[in-house]
C-alpha cells in the first residue's frame, strides 16, 4: 500500500458511527463499513483502515490512548466482510434513487393527471327529469320508484324509468374499479350505493373522493341487480354529482385516525370520529329507542309517572362521600350529583309518582365496565306502594320497555347486529332473599373476594353475584340486603331489623341492572340513621322536613315511597 495513503481509524468499543466522528485516531469511527461508507476504497492510493479492538472489560473511553492497545492494519477477512457489506450498501442506495426517481415521475403523472381532470367539466342534463330531494331512509315506493334491469344496457322498460332523485351524505364506504365508482353515502337516517361512471369518475372531484366527502348526487334509482347487494336492495345510478365538503385524506385520513385495530385510548380521545362507524351509531340509535321506551312506558302506566328535571348541582351525598365530585359554588362546597332520587321524592306530595332521565357523577377512579364518572340515570318515585309493589312494577317496567323496544323493527334489527345472543328475560323473574343468596354461594363454593366463604353481612362482589345469576340463568330479584351495607334512607324490613326493604335485579350475563328500595318514613329513625352514617343533617333539612310534612297531613300513616 502507498505510504501516501490517508490512514483511517477504527475502534470498535470507544468509536462512534455519526457525524461526530472524523475517523481519527482521536475520534475514531466504530465499525469498518462505516468507514468505508465516508472514505470509499478502491483508488490507487485509497485510504489504509486501521482498527484496534480493545478489550471492552478494560478499556474505557477516558482512558489516555497510550494505555490502549497500538492501531494495526484491518484483517483481509474483515476487508472482505466490510466489502460486501459496502456492495450491499451501494446497491440499496441505488434502489433508493431509483426509487425516488419512480415516485416523482409517477407524482408528475398523477399532478399531470389531475391537471387534465380540471378540465373535465360535468354539467346537469337539462332534458332529464327534476331531481326530488330524498333522506337516505326514503323507501316509501309512491316517492321513489325503482327501475329494472341487470344493468344500464339490459333494462327491462316494462314499468318505466326510475325516480330521478337528489341525495346529500357523507362518503360512508368508497369502491374504485376500471369503469365505475361505488359510494355508499351515510346521512344518518340511512345509506345509499351510488354508482359513478362515464365522464363522471374522470373529474377531479372523482379521482381525488375521500372517506366521509360530503357529497350531492343526482341520478336515477335502480333495484340492484341480481346477485349484487347494496343497502335496502337499491342504488341511485348518478348523472351529477357536486362536493358539498372535502374530508381530509392521507395521515388525516379518518381510517387512519381511528383504524378499527387502533390502541384503546385512542380510540376514547378520538370518539368524535369513531361515533361516524357503523356499531358505535348503532349503540346510539338503540340508546335513544330505549330512552324513548322508558318515557312511553312511565307515561301509559296506571298510575303514570311525570317527567321531572331534577338539579346536577348538590349540597348533599347519597350513595356516600367517597365518590362525590365537588366544586366551589360561590364560596361554599357543593357537588356534582350522584343521584337525584332525593330531590324527586319532594315531588311527589304535589305531582304524584315521578321520574327523571338525568345525569349522575360518581368519582371513581376506575376503568372497570361497573365504573362510569358521568352516566344517564334513569331514576322513578313512587308513592303509597308496598315492598311487593315495587317489585311488581319493576318487572313491568323493564318488560314494557323491552317490548316497546323490539316492537321498532329497524332497533330490533341493530339490537341483534350488535347482540346476536341477546335474549328477552323469561318472567316471572326469581325472587331471593340476600340471606338465601349467601347459603347458596356457600353451598356452591363460591368464595368471598378475599378467598373465604360468604358471611351474612359481606357486600357480595360482582364476580360472584354474575356467577350465580349466570347458573341460575334466571331474571332475579335479590333482596332484603343488611342495613350496614345500605344507604341510610333505607327502610328496614319490620319483620327483621337487621335488614332492608331493599332489592337489586340481576340479569344474566350482565349482572345488575336495577336498584331499588322502600324509603325511610320516620323522623326519629331519620334522623338516627343520618348519625350512624355520620351525616350532618343540616345540608339535609328539605329533605327532612318531608318526614315533618307527611307525619303532619297524614296523622302518622306515613306513606313509603320507593326509588326505582
């Protein structure tokens, strides 16, 4: 080798393969193909590698170079390995050029392309009939006639043309084929295939359609042809089209912001976006059926229930301090409710029996399916009614809301798409005591959270009442729960005081979906309780002085009243 040539350093424990070094003694690179890759070999007089391997367990990088092992020559095996490994480089590098220079010739062909598709003007046909404006649900066959055919050259004119019709949606679903485009527009209230060809795929507009485009589309109604699918059997075969508003694409793309595989937590920050998907709207439309169900359900009772809006904002605890939500409320402490059971029995002296859609808050920190900050809270006040009442009207109520539910065919229909397995609950539904329950998970061994055979007074966990409402495979009213465990308003059982007239409705597979009880009606007993539970009772005074008022007017009958 030329004694002119440059001599380029290695050492594999202290060199470093970036910018930083020089390929220095004093800043030595760390592999040979790294040197390779900044002073190339094959001139007559290229460069000479030499390389030292230190021994790592001695050598640190502070260490005075004079106490390191001296600069020798590169091995030719690991010439020949760096060599290689430099070829291979090369060739990739050149991939990459290659590479680029294909994207940005096929990026001018498509900026090309687009630039052609502007010119592409498409204009209404005035010869055709006057497009009628339709929501995508419009099936009624006196508003929109469908045509027949296989197809737009095998038409069978018999029955004549199909309406001409006017639909506005967002692009839900997006097909491009050689010839023709598929858009299922969304609009809420339902979808529609729409069929692009001819002129109309060359537009701009066309070329460049995204996911949830908001669209206006003109065209024809047709059956769908034999062996095809479409939503409701139909689609509009377009002749205009115009966009309304243009979605993003690319990385703002809506599948790629809330792609279905998506991690969890991105998909709860961007539920704005997934609530546009199919099962997510679903589960909205079967929430407002049953919302509407329940309302029906407490109007046409006998007694019927008024509506009331009861507050959010709070003085007072329910279901007990720990998950309150509290606030400044102009310089005194308030909370956010968990329940507005309280407030609804007020009512009920003036209005009758009562009940509210509302929200509640719970503060509890927890991502547990049981565990909801904020809820809808569907909560009823009845009065003059006993323990056994109340258990007669629950059933009522939640088979009446049931029924009404599925009597609503399109609800009935997502309610299966979303629940294949969902069954409407066999009545009369099981009565069991809480004492019974404990005997019974004893007998079947099902253990306390802490490992151990139920004792009466333990607050049964959910992973036991499911497994036991899940073999008994049965609607069941698990009542009579101790009083230490209750709420303090609670009324107890006259025939043993150790517990509560008091029950909670368990459904199989789900576990509980129902609370309710007899209320407290004695002022003393009141006021008692508010002192086992360690309550001040001056937030409490409206609420007490229902028991003043009712003892009063009443001369000591003392109406029960329920929360439901």
């Amino acid at each position: 080798m030329s004694t002119s040539a440059k001599s380029i350093y290695v050492d594999e424990d202290v060199g470093k393969d970036d910018s930083s070094a020089a390929g220095t003694q004093e800043s030595p690179y760390k592999t040979l193909l790294f040197a390779y890759i900044q002073s190339p070999p094959g001139q007559p007089d290229g460069p000479q590698y030499l390389i030292r391997k230190s021994e790592t367990a001695t050598v640190v990088e502070d260490v005075d170079s004079a106490g390191r092992p001296e600069w020798k020559p590169a091995a030719k095996s690991a010439l020949k390995k760096a060599a290689n490994l430099y070829e291979q480089h090369k060739k990739k590098l050149a991939r990459g050029e290659e590479l680029a220079l294909r994207e940005k010739k096929e990026a001018a062909q498509r900026q090309q392309g687009f630039e052609e598709a502007k010119k592409i003007k498409i204009v209404q046909d005035p010869s055709l009939p006057e497009a009628i404006k339709i929501m995508l649900n419009e099936k009624d066959p006196k508003v929109v006639k469908l045509r027949s055919g296989r197809s737009e050259k095998v038409v069978d004119d018999s029955a004549g043309r199909g309406t001409r019709v006017r639909a506005t949606g967002r692009v839900h679903r997006l097909r491009t084929q050689k010839d023709v485009i598929f858009v299922t527009l969304q609009d809420g209230y339902g979808f529609l295939q729409c069929v692009l060809t001819g002129d109309l795929i060359k537009t701009y507009d066309a070329i460049t359609l995204t996911l949830e485009t908001s669209l206006e589309i003109y065209g024809e109604m047709w059956e769908v042809p034999p062996k095809q699918h479409a939503p409701d059997d139909r689609e509009l075969h377009a002749d205009y089209f115009t966009v309304i508003g243009r979605a993003a694409g690319d990385k703002e793309a809506i599948t790629t912001r809330v792609a279905p595989d998506s991690d969890p937590q991105n998909l709860y920050d961007n539920r704005h976006l997934v609530l546009r998907g199919e099962t997510s709207s679903s589960v909205m439309k079967v929430r407002a059926a049953v919302l509407r169900a329940f309302r029906k359900t407490y109007d046409e009772l006998t007694p019927s229930c008024l509506e009331m809006t009861p507050p959010c904002m709070v003085q007072t605890q329910v279901e007990g301090g720990a998950t309150l939500f509290a606030f400044d409320y102009y310089g005194e402490k308030a909370y956010l409710t968990q329940s507005s059971q309280l407030y609804l029995e007020t009512c009920l002296p003036s209005l009758g029996n009562v009940f509210c859609v509302a929200p509640s808050f719970r503060a509890e920190k927890s991502l547990t399916r049981r565990h909801l900050s904020e809820y809808t809270h569907i909560e009823a006040e009845l009065d003059f009614i006993t323990f056994e009442d109340l258990l007669v009207h629950l059933e009522l109520v939640m088979c009446t809301v049931i029924d009404t539910t599925l009597a609503n065919l399109t609800i009935k229909k997502l309610i299966y798409e979303l629940n294949p397995s969902f069954q409407v609950p066999d009545r009369p539904f099981l009565r069991m005591k809480y004492s019974d329950a404990i005997e019974w998970l004893r007998e079947h061994d099902i253990a306390n959270e802490n490992g151990q055979p139920h004792e009466f007074g333990d607050d049964i966990a959910e992973a036991a009442e499911r497994k036991m409402t899940d073999i008994i495979n049965r609607p069941i009213f698990l009542t009579h729960f101790p009083v230490e465990i209750k709420a303090f308003y609670m009324k107890k059982d006259p025939t043993d005081l150790r517990v509560t007239e008091s029950v909670d409705c368990l459904m199989p597979g789900v576990g509980e979906i129902v609370g309710g009880s007899m209320r407290m009606d004695d002022y003393d007993e009141l006021l008692a309780a508010y002192g086992r539970e360690g309550i001040d009772p001056a937030p409490y005074y409206w609420y007490t002085d229902q028991r003043k008022l009712v003892t009063f007017l009443f001369h000591h009958l003392s109406p029960p009243s329920a929360k439901t």
